[in-house]
C-alpha cells in the first residue's frame, strides 16, 4: 500500500502524484519507471518516475487523463492508498558528459524527460531543453526545466506562447544554428518522436527515445511491449525503456498502441457514466 | 453410512470389482461459457469407495512416484475410515499445496503410474483422492495449523511466490526460521494464479494456501522484483544468511518467424496472465482487456497451449485451433488436458507449423500461412523429430494467436548477481538436488533451474532445498 501524498493538477489534462515507496525512492536512477495498479479490480500501468526523495521516501510521477484508469487516478486524494507500486523498473538512462545534448519533450512527455535533464545536467552537460504542448494552458514543468537547462526553448503548436510551432522545427532551428550537438534525447507522442529522429538522422546525431509500450508484468514474462529495434525484436520493459531512436519502428509501436482503443473506450465510457451518477 | 461401502468391504472379490471411481464434470457445452472449474470432486461416499480400493501395500510404490514423498496409503486408509480431516492433517506433513497438487500434478506420470492396483486394472485415484481431503478440510473451516518451532532468529530470503517458492517458505518456517518471501507480481503463487486457467485450478484455493503459510508466520513481500527493487547480494547484506531463488522459467519463446508482432498474436504467458492474474475474462467489471478472438490459433501441444486454448474457447472463440507440429502421441500434455480440449470441441491441426503471419493495414492479425510436417527420426528428446513437407503451405485464416511453445530463464536475477553460474540456456547451475548454487548461502530450485517442468517438481526442489538450507544453517 502506498499512499498519496500529492495528487494535483499540472494542467487540464495532465496530474502530479507523490506517493510513499521508500525502497523505490532509495533505489530509482534517471529513466525507469514503476507499475501502479490502483485497486484489486484495477489494470497495471507502467508510469516513468518523474523525481524522487530518498530521504522522505517519496517518488513523482506525471500522468495525462486519457482513459479510465488515469481518470480513476487524478479523482484519488492525498491519504488515500495504491494499492500495488512495482519498481523501479528499466534500464536506467545512460547518463555521461556527452557534451552538448538537448532535451526535447513533448505533452506530458516533459515529465518524462525531465529526470533526464535533470542527470545529463548534473554530469557535466550543456543542456539544451526543447518542450511543447499543444497550447498555452497544456504546458507542464517551464519552470523546472528552465532550472536545469543552460537554454530553454519553449513551444505551442497554436502560438499561444512562445515559440509557434512543433518542438521538431525548432530543433531543426538549433542545428541549423551551426551548434555542435553530441546526443539528443526525445520524448513524447509517437508521432513525434518519429518526426525528431527524422530530424537527427541526417546529422548522424545519436537520438534516444523512450517507449511507452502497453506492459503487463514488466519484468520480461509477457512480451506485450515488444517492439522492433534494428529488425530485432525487444521488450520495452527489459531491454529499454530507451532505444536508439534512428533503429525504433515506429509503425509498429504505433499499430500496438492501438491493441485495445475499443475496450479503453468502453471502460472509459462506463467509468464516466458511473462518475456521473454519483 | 452408506450401503455400498458396507457391502465393498464384505468379500475380498467384490473389492476387486469396483472401478476407479469418475469425477462428475460440468457439462463441455456448458463450462466452455463460463470460467468455472470443470470437475466437481468427489462426494463423500464416492471418495470412501474409491480410497477402499486401495490395497494398503506394506511397501507402496506409490510414495516412490511421488516428488514430496506424501504418505500415500497412510492418508487415503483415513479417507477410506471416513476421517477427512485426519486424511488432510497426513497430506500437508509433507505437501504444503495438497489441493492444489491434487488438481495440477501430472499423477498418471508419478504416484498412480507406479501404483500396484494399476498393474492390472486402473490405479487408485491418488489424485482425486487427495483433492477431496485438502477440499474437505479447507471447507470444512477446521483447517489445522502445523506446528511451528521458537524461532531461531536466523533469516531466509525466498525469490519467487511460485510452488517452489511457498514450498520451501512452508518448511523453514516449520523449522524456526524467519522466511520472507519476495514476489514480482502484485499476487503470491507464481504460475498457480498467472498461468494455470480458473476452470483448472480455482484461484480462492491458492489464496487460502497462501494464506495459511501467511498464519504460520512467513512474510511476503509483493510488487518486489529482485534484481530491480533489490538485489539478492543487498539482501544478504540487510542480514538475511540464505537465499533461495526460486523465480521460474518466466520469458517466452517466440519463434522469429515473419509477422510475429502484429496485434493479436499473444505469448501465451501474455493471454493467461491477463485472463487469469488480471481477470479479463471479467472485462470491463475489472480493467484489464484482452482480445476476444472468433478464430483462434494456439501454436503448441503441451498444457500451456491446452489452457490457452480452452481460455480461447471460453473468451467466445467459434473457431479454436491448436497447431503442433508433431502428432497427438508426442504432445507433451496431459491426456486428460487433451481429452477435455477435445470434448470442449477444441479442433487438433496435427503435423502443422505456422511459417508466417499476415496482416491488414491496421496491424492486425488476420491469416497464418503453416506448413504440413512429417515424421523423420528420433531427436534428442527422445520424440521423432518433424520435418516440413515442401510445398504444403496453405492459409489458416486467424484473428487472434497464442504462441505457446515454450518458456526460457527470465535473465534479471543472474544479470544481477555476480557470480551465479549459469547454464548455456541462462539457466542457474545446482551442484546437486540441494540447489547450492556457485555463491555460498544461495541456492536455486523450480524452473529456473531445471527449465519448464512441472509445479510438483518445483515443489520437489524446494523441499530438498529447505533441508539443505536448514543442514547449512545449523552449523553455521
């Protein structure tokens, strides 16, 4: 049982949780992630760990409402318990003095990368952050990232601040600035991802990306989040969560990603039928 | 008391004539609707006429077969008296998990294969017979707590709340040490509540087993996944003196043939592991969903794919298939696995292997190019080694796959501990049926040794293992 500590809007759509697991806390490096099951009834859901403190042995995790059990979730208050934390699980990210890197997140996908940043930064790295939303209001985590970068570029799809346009134009606007740019992490929908490593690959800049393949165990017992990486087959959950993102099928893990939009719909529908009821 | 076991016991003949008695089962047209278990059990009166078949041999070679060494005739020569719970009380001096043994364990193989009675006729129906006890007892709510010795203040630590796990948790808290036991998933049981199907082996017995060993003093931990949340040397340090791994054979085996990724295609500890741990079938009451596939395709033959097959068929399949590319003779499955797949109307593709996979545009699933096979000679198993027929392919038109030819070591615990001799399989290598492992004070048992085998071997190795244990512990 842990219990929640924090469960408070980032945006609309997008929740901070702090919950108690203190061996969790101790253990976590920059890049794994946990499984939460809310309630016996509930689905296991692989979560990246956002921030952690060892010593209150607590850890963050940032979560978009996009179905029923996220929803569930962001209704939870502090006190009250998840009933199942599983971790840390992954390959931490490999985190060296690269020299100059960026760090681009997308969504709900800056939480994800933030732990990243906040690492590469404390290695020794300049750290260039790219982060966008969709708009304005949907922007999470300006001000964390702004602490840990060296330089922070800041995007919206429909210009309502600053920069107007995808995250991936403005990393083409960074290269094409002339900057040496030794590795860049990306994270965040699909669809974008796919579009950044479009942008690295003719520069031959090594980009990583981390997959949020459907999960099951997350031990390597399932196989649900296999993914092709190189022509190879891989587990998200062992083997990664991060891959060289120039050798990830994107189609793929797009296609897999949709396994059960149907179920997720009904449940969904029920969830809020039932929510609205009360 | 009944007539009829009065009058069995009369005359020596007549004792002879009663035939193994049958367990009524619920009827295939009906239990392939629903996830109940499929044979009833005994009642009372069939139980006492079937344990009076039991000869009683001076020395039974029943316990010989048995992998936990459970007093065979003592316990069924209680049933046979009428005292049920007497009969449990037998059991569990040597098998911790008696009513889930008498469900799972492959008993035509072992106890009832050596069995005198079977010589000639049918053997005694050890397994049943030990089903009806454990039922009787825990139904009984008079369960017996075993005696448990002052404790010694000495820790073990057990990875894995499978049945080699719980066994040898079972035996060391018996003996008076402080057991805690770490599981990965957010239940204890291993493949008893992940992997084997509801209508095989109700998951309220396991949790009752589990919760027995929980009174008795042993502790589990679960969500704990050693090797990520701790390490087994980190264990040690925190003071724990033993370590048992006992973590299963837990990664599948896909067969890298083209297409093997597209969406319907499951491993099948992927389907059973949503259908069974997470509740599917029950879909959306609980979250987890699974896809109901119409024409489903199990690659396999042995009891993973007929429990596969037979969720396929209860999760609304018109069309259930298992494809094995040797004959019926050479499936490693129970007969009685095959015989209920069978009569649930389960269609067997013999001499068949899927080549590749096609799909639409949306990923999915939706053909299976196989190839028909032909027996050559015999292989290193001992089976004849098939081979494909040129020119034999054909489409099977498919929406949904299991892939159920196997499982291979899940490599976090070797990767994370320095040391541990491994195998060319990524099996841990045991110096001897003690399970001592290369690194002193850790030992290993269960499919993460021997490879997928069965839960009564596992149960075996845990058993030897806590001995061992115990031996090292003591003159330490």
């Amino acid at each position: 049982m842990n219990k929640i500590l924090e469960n408070t809007k980032l945006s609309e759509q997008v929740v901070k949780m702090v919950f108690e697991a203190p061996v969790i806390a101790q253990k976590r490096k920059a890049g794994q992630f946990i499984i939460l099951k809310i309630d016996e009834k509930g689905e296991r859901i692989p979560l990246t760990i956002v921030d952690s403190d060892a010593q209150k042995g607590t850890v963050t995790i940032i979560y978009q409402i996009v179905g029923k059990t996220t929803a569930q979730l962001s209704m939870l208050k502090t006190g009250d318990v998840l009933q199942d934390v599983q971790g840390p699980l992954g390959n931490p990210t490999e985190i060296e003095n690269f020299g100059r890197v960026v760090c681009v997140g997308g969504g709900v996908g800056v939480g994800v990368v933030y732990p990243l940043a906040v690492a590469l930064k404390k290695a020794g790295n300049e750290v260039i952050s790219i982060i966008g939303s969709r708009t304005k209001d949907l922007l999470i985590l300006e001000e964390e990232m702004k602490k840990v970068s060296d330089r922070l570029i800041v995007c919206t799809d429909d210009g309502s601040y600053g920069f107007h346009g995808f995250v991936s134009v403005a990393l083409q606007q960074v290269i094409d600035e002339g900057n040496k740019i030794d590795h860049v992490f990306a994270i965040g929908p699909v669809p974008m991802m796919k579009v950044l490593c479009d942008v690295t690959k003719p520069h031959g800049i090594k980009t990583v990306v981390s997959l949020n393949s459907i999960m099951v165990d997350a031990t390597g017992m399932c196989g649900a989040c296999r993914v092709s990486v190189g022509g190879k087959t891989k587990f998200t959950c062992v083997d990664g969560p991060e891959f060289d993102g120039h050798e990830v099928d994107f189609k793929l893990l797009s296609d897999r990603l949709k396994t059960y939009c149907e179920s997720e719909r009904v449940a969904y529908e029920q969830h809020r039928c039932g929510c609205d009821g009360n | 008391m009944n007539n009829i076991g009065v009058d069995v016991m009369e005359t020596k003949e007549k004792k002879e004539k009663v035939p193994r008695q049958k367990m009524p089962e619920q009827d295939p047209k009906v239990r392939i609707t629903n996830f109940q278990e499929v044979p009833y059990g005994y009642s009372e009166e069939t139980a006492i006429m079937e344990a009076k078949r039991c000869i009683q041999c001076k020395k039974p070679a029943c316990i010989a077969g048995c992998p936990v060494d459970v007093k065979i005739p003592e316990f069924i020569k209680e049933i046979a008296e009428g005292n049920f719970i007497g009969a449990a009380k037998i059991l569990k001096e040597t098998n911790s998990l008696p009513a889930v043994c008498g469900r799972v364990c492959p008993q035509e193989d072992q106890c009832e294969k050596t069995c005198i009675i079977g010589k000639k006729g049918e053997p005694v129906a050890i397994g049943r017979l030990e089903r009806f006890a454990a039922d009787y007892e825990r139904n009984s709510g008079k369960i017996s707590v075993p005696v448990v010795a002052k404790s010694n203040g000495k820790k073990v630590a057990i990875a894995g709340a499978g049945p080699a796990g719980l066994t040898i948790a079972g035996d060391l808290i018996k003996l008076g040490y402080e057991v805690t036991v770490f599981e990965a998933l957010h239940k204890a049981g291993g493949v008893l509540v992940y992997g084997i199907p509801e209508f095989r082996l109700p998951k309220a017995i396991v949790e009752a087993e589990v919760e027995g060993l929980r009174q008795l003093g042993v502790k589990i931990e679960t969500n704990y996944v050693i090797g990520r949340t701790k390490t087994i040397d980190e264990l040690l340090e925190e003071g724990y003196q033993a370590v048992f791994i006992g973590v299963g054979a837990g990664a599948p085996v896909f067969m890298n043939i083209p297409g093997e990724n597209l969406i319907g295609i499951y491993s099948a500890n992927e389907y059973l592991t949503r259908s069974n741990l997470m509740k599917a079938y029950l879909f959306p009451e609980y979250d987890t969903p699974i896809v109901r596939g119409k024409k489903v395709a199990v690659i396999g033959g042995g009891n993973v794919a007929m429990d596969s097959v037979r969720t396929a068929l209860r999760l609304g399949a018109e069309r259930a298939m298992i494809i094995y590319r040797r004959t019926e003779v050479e499936m490693p499955a129970r007969i009685e696995e095959v015989h209920h797949a069978q009569e649930e109307g389960v269609e067997f593709l013999m001499l068949t292997a899927p080549v590749e996979y096609v799909g639409n545009q949306d990923g999915w699933v939706t053909g299976m190019k196989c190839i028909k096979m032909e027996l050559g000679e015999p292989d290193a198993s001992g089976r004849r080694s098939p081979k494909p027929i040129k020119g034999s392919e054909y489409m099977i038109d498919v929406d949904t796959v299991v892939v159920a030819v196997g499982t291979v070591a899940n490599p976090i615990v070797p990767a994370t501990t320095k040391g541990l001799e491994t195998n060319k399989w990524g099996y841990i290598v045991a110096k001897d049926e003690s399970g001592l492992t290369s690194r002193e004070g850790i030992y290993a048992g269960g499919d993460i040794v021997t490879g997928a085998a069965t839960v009564i071997l596992a149960m075996g190795a845990g058993r030897k293992s806590a001995k061992a244990i115990h031996e090292y512990l003591s003159n330490k």
